[in-house]
C-alpha cells in the first residue's frame, strides 16, 4: 500500500506540474475604464475632449455600474464607490464588499445607510426607488453575484486566471454599434416563430437595417474608427465578413453563431427538442421526453406572454440600475403552460431558468439513447467476447455523465476572474440608458456621452432601429432597450458571460467524447427536426435540409442557442457568446489533459475546436 501511495502523489505532482507548466497570460482590457473615466463638460474656451481638467466627475460610462448609487440621469453618483468597487473585487476579501455602498440610499454623510432603526444597524435600508411600486411590492435590494469567485484556486484543469480573453469592443468602436444594433433587432424579432423566419417582414427589416452597419458592409482592410477596431481579435470574431462586398448578413446566419455546424439546419439544435426513446421504449424522440434513469423530463418550456417587455420607461430603467430586485415578474400565459422552443422569446425564457449544465447534461443523454459511437481513440470499442470488459466506471456511461457536468463550476470561476478582476463591460441595458440620455438629456449630460455620437447617428439613419424602438417603446426618443426579464441583466459585468464559457466547456467535454462526425440518425433514420409556430409538436422538415446534421454540429448550436439565447433577453452581446467559447474550451481541454493521467489505459481523444482545428489528447 505504501507503492501505491507513492504513485497517487506521484501523478498528483505531474498533474500539478503539468498545470504549472503553462503560462499564465497577461490579461488586456480594451482601457474604456481609463478612457473614459472622465467627460468633457463644456466650458468657455475649452476645445478639449475627455479631458480630466475639465472639471467633471469621473462616471466610468463605458463599464459595468449595476447596483452602484446613481444619480437622476444615470451616472454615478460618486466615482468612489466605483474605485471601493474594484478595490474590493481586488482583494476578495467578504469584509470589504460589506463596507461598499449598494442601492439608491438615501446615504448619511459618512456613506453608510439611513437606517430606519438607526438602533438596528441590521434593520432594512431605506431604498428611494423611482418608480411607483404597488403599497407592500416595492423591491428588495440585489447584491452582486460571486464577484471573489476569480481569486479561487482549482484542483484540477487551468487555474482561473491561467486562461484569457482578449479586449471586448470599446464604447465608441463601430464593432459595438454592430453588436448593439444586433441586440435592438433581437428585441424586436423576440416574437417571431423561427418557422417563420423566411417569410416574416420583420425578421426581413432586420437583416436589411443590420446589412448597412459599417461593421458588417466594410472591406476588412478599410481602417476603423474605433480603439478595439484596430485589433486583430476584433476582426476574427465575425467569420461572416467577407472582402468582395457579398451578403453579409444572410437569412441563414441572421442572429446566428461562427463556429462549425451553427449555420447548418434550422436554429435551434436538435439538443432542445428532441428526447430519447426511454425504457423499453416507451416514447418517440419527437416526444420530446428524456429518460433520467427510471424518470423522464420534458423538453417542453413555460410560455411567457408574447411582447410583454420590461424596463422601457426610464424611472424603472434607473431602480434596476440602483439593484432594484424586481425579478419574477414576468407573466406566463395561464391556459396553456408549456411547448416546444417555437420563438426567441422561449429560447430567453430557457436561459432565464436554466440550471448550469442542464442543456448539455441533456445533450448527453440523448447521444447515449441514440447509441451515438464514442470517440475511436478510447478503450472498449470492441465487442465484449474481444475487450472482455464494458466501460462503465471508467470510459462508460456514467464516466461521460459525471465530466460533461465536472467542468462547469471551473469554468464559472475562469469567467468571473475576467469579468470583475479584468473588463468590467457594462450591459447592453446600460448602453441602451446612455441612448436614452443621448436622445432626451440637455447639452451638458449629452456632451458626457461624446463616445456615443456615432452610435446615435448609425440608429437615427436609414438603419430605421430608432424609428423602431419609438414606436415599440411608445415614445419617441426612448431607445431603451427592451427587456425580456424585469430585472435585467444580473448583476455582474456583461463579458465574458457565465452561460457561453460554461457552454463552451461542457460542449468541448462532449466533442471529445463523442465521435464528433457522425450524423445524427434514429434507427437507422435520418432525422430533423423544428418546432411548428405554436409550438405544440415537432415538424419532420429534414427535405428542407440536404446536409446532414452531425454531433459537433448540432453541440456547437446547442451551445451557441444558450450562449446567444441571453442575447434575445437582452443581457450580452454577441462578442461574449464567441470569446467565452473559447474560454470555456481552454478550460475543458486542459482538465482533460489532468485527467488522462490518472488513467493506467492507453487512449487519445480527439477534440474539433471552435476555429475549425482539432487537437488530439
């Protein structure tokens, strides 16, 4: 026993070599923080621009501000609760996000709550709320989510702050007028079945507005206006821009995701509507029912009420940006209570609700019901008179069952270190206020938002999103962008986003596991499938679709559905889902590499990448 101790420390230790061994790289923000920390307010004479001796305050407009004290137009009402702020993401340490002022105050002059108790220093804060809340319903106060959760350390795969992400768009970048463009158009479009999306106007509006962005209508060497512009990351980010002035936003990848597979079939993944056959057959994959064991879950989501939209006046807007806890207020329709994903707005109500690795968890079990071939480099492939042994433990079903949901939590922390610790990028809510002030402040709060200008110009022109946005919005000059939950976003920064690194994690854990080339059959029949407009049962429109669907396919639209699935509520921007892909990759690659060690069986896996590569472990 003691030879067997010595070798556990022994591939304990070449683990943890093999972790240390890899560099740890240096982590870029793309320095809005710094930028833009300070506004020009006019003064007679004065011709400069973001010019700190202006006189004005910091606001730090192009970052995440969320549950921070803001004044009646938005901004912060004082920088140093931002720079407390980040001093405490800094350190980690619970005692000094504790001493942090949160909400709308009112504050005594020493920065701490008035209390109504003042006897009670544990008794609720006085929240000054804006909006008219029904006696008895006026909200509690939200918290920020794990912002310490970076600084931990891992046992196993990369170290949190091993792996990185590259600068996310800057406020006055022509990328994020794309990105912010696209985010608008989805509000719009919530509604639309996807069956219908050939044929429905606005789904067409929406591709002709976003076809005359700069961003998508450039030659790619053309210089840009804009910081991030410039950077290599930022032009290998869209896969669909093309040199020769070619349709840049064709129907079959409006709103749609880069990586292998994502523009193949109908949108959403066979993942999210098809189930397996269950015990002894008991139902059709068109059933949409998955059997867990002895049980089954439904691939059916809750209906919520179509074009019911939030935080489109202003007085809501500002509570929600001073941590206003209005969460679960959405309706859902009360006659019928479940269906098929059958609009973008099902695909939000998803991801509003998720539980961390459920979609690829169900992923799993629908391959294993399919009898999906696993990855050929792996042990027990033979039949059992040649192998003499099943996987099970290891190399089995349940082995695949316990990785594909292992790497989650890990990647959650990689993603929070970049969130809080490295960018800080605001919401899309937030840039949807700072449009809102553009369209209605007076000269001084519009001179604030210089960095927007050309933002305003693009959304006010023949792009016809401001026109849009005033008539669904019921006023002109409101360019808030409309909401699929009551609260928002959560209440961490926007990139990269916890749904698209864990997806990226859990799909990449999958990939290799899974013979990532075949194509999807069930007994022997070649299937696709789509949600009919009312979302009440599933259409065979496989004649519509040549091209088969395949594993890596159909994982990569499963997770691009999730990741881009916040984009339909609202809540990120395309550059999140794509960057925290790769995060997410990263990070299940090397807890692979770890693993493999641990195992006496000689076998490889080999993984297809997010770029179109493979690497073999």
């Amino acid at each position: 026993m003691g030879y067997r101790r010595n070798q556990a420390l022994d591939i304990r230790q070449t683990a943890a070599e093999l972790a240390a061994a890899r560099p740890h790289p240096a982590h870029r923000s793309n320095g809005d923080e710094q930028r833009f920390r300070f506004e020009f307010v006019p003064k007679p004479g004065d011709p400069q621009v973001n010019d700190p001796r202006s006189g004005s305050p910091p606001s730090y407009i192009g970052n995440f501000t969320k549950c921070l004290p803001h004044d009646e137009h938005g901004f912060l009402l004082d920088p140093a609760d931002y720079d407390a702020w980040v001093r405490a993401i800094d350190s980690g340490d619970e005692r000094d996000f504790r001493s942090l002022r949160i909400g709308p105050g009112p504050f005594q002059a020493n920065g701490d709550f008035q209390y109504i108790d003042p006897a009670n220093p544990l008794s609720s804060p006085e929240l000054d709320w804006k909006h008219n809340y029904d006696p008895g319903k006026e909200p509690a106060l939200r918290a920020w989510e794990s912002q310490g959760a970076g600084l931990t350390f891992e046992l196993e795969g990369p170290d949190a702050q091993a792996v990185t992400m590259p600068p996310c768009p800057s406020l006055d970048s022509q990328e994020l007028i794309a990105e912010m463009g696209e985010v608008y158009w989805m509000a719009l479009c919530r509604d639309v079945p996807f069956a219908d999306w050939e044929t429905n106007q606005k789904i067409a509006d929406a591709r002709n507005s976003l076809k005359r962005s700069y961003w998508f209508r450039r030659d790619k060497t053309l210089d840009l206006n804009g910081v991030t512009d410039q950077l290599p990351e930022s032009l290998a980010r869209r896969r669909i821009l093309s040199e020769n002035g070619a349709d840049q936003v064709p129907i079959d990848k409006l709103f749609r995701g880069v990586t292998p597979g994502e523009q193949v079939g109908p949108y959403l993944s066979q993942f999210l509507l098809i189930g397996n056959r269950g015990i002894a057959g008991a139902h059709s994959i068109t059933d949409g029912l998955i059997h867990y064991g002895a049980i089954r879950v439904d691939q059916r989501v809750r209906i919520a009420v179509k074009n019911e939209d939030f935080m489109q006046d202003w007085n809501e807007w500002l509570d929600v940006q001073n941590g206003a806890n209005v969460g679960g207020g959405e309706p859902y329709d009360p006659n019928v209570k479940y269906r098929f994903m059958a609009t973008p707005r099902d695909l939000a109500t998803y991801v509003h609700h998720d539980a961390l690795y459920e979609a690829y968890l169900n992923a799993c079990l629908i391959l294993l019901g399919l009898n999906a071939p696993f990855d050929r480099g792996l042990p027990f492939r033979l039949p059992d008179y040649k192998d003499k042994q099943q996987g099970f433990a290891q190399f089995g079903g349940p082995h695949i069952l316990t990785l594909v949901t292992e790497v989650a939590t890990r990647a959650l922390k990689a993603v929070r270190y970049q969130k809080f610790n490295i960018h800080r990028r605001l919401r899309p809510e937030a840039v949807g206020g700072w449009m809102y002030q553009r369209r209605n402040g007076n000269s001084t709060i519009k001179e604030r938002l210089h960095a927007l200008t050309n933002m305003e110009k693009a959304f006010e022109g023949s792009s016809k999103i401001g026109e849009k946005l005033d008539q669904i919005n019921n006023n002109a000059d409101n360019w808030l962008l409309p909401m699929a939950f009551p609260e928002g976003s959560p209440t961490h920064p926007s990139y990269g986003a916890g749904h698209g690194t864990v997806a990226g994690a859990c799909v990449t854990i999958l990939k290799a596991w899974f013979d990532h080339g075949w194509e999807l059959h069930d007994n022997g029949d070649r299937f696709v499938y789509e949600s009919n407009a009312d979302g009440m049962s599933l259409n065979d429109v496989s004649g519509n679709y040549p091209e088969p669907l395949t594993v890596e396919g159909e994982l990569n639209k499963v997770a691009a559905n999730i990741a881009i699935g916040r984009n339909w509520a609202g809540v990120h921007y395309y550059s999140d889902y794509i960057e925290s892909f790769r995060l997410g990759e990263q990070i299940a690659i090397g807890l692979l590499e770890e693993q493999k060690l641990t195992y006496g069986e000689n076998f490889s896996l080999t993984v297809p990448l997010f770029n179109g590569t493979t690497v073999r472990i």
